[in-house]
C-alpha cells in the first residue's frame, strides 16, 4: 500500500517510460521480498519469469528507441 501511495504521489515527476519501468519490476521486487522476508521458494519458472523482465526492461535502454 505504501508503494503505491508513493508511486501515485510522484508520479507526475516522472517520466512515462520510467513509471512503466517502475511498474513492470512490481511483481519481480514481490518476489525478491517474499524471498528475502518470509522463506517463499521460488521456483525455476519464477526465476525464469523474472529474469525475462529484467530482459524486457533492459534491451530496450541498451538498444535504444525510435525518436518519435
């Protein structure tokens, strides 16, 4: 709840990329804290998932975009 209350107020200080990078890493930072907080074990699939985000997120900044 809090997250999101900081991520709604400030918001608009951002720009539209990096608020849809925020929200794109929500579930992989669910799974980190479940990890490190209460013992969950995360399976291959999990692991995989977040990985593929990570990809998702990161070749598009290392390629870079199309000026629109």
């Amino acid at each position: 709840m809090l997250a999101l209350y900081v991520l709604n107020r400030f918001q608009r200080y951002s720009t539209a990329s990096y608020t849809a990078i925020i929200l794109t890493m929500e579930p992989v930072f669910a799974g980190l804290f479940l990890f490190l907080f209460l013992g969950e074990i995360l399976t291959a699939w999990q692991l995989f998932g977040g990985v593929l985000i990570l990809i998702g997120i990161g070749v598009p900044k290392l390629v870079g975009g199309r000026a629109t």
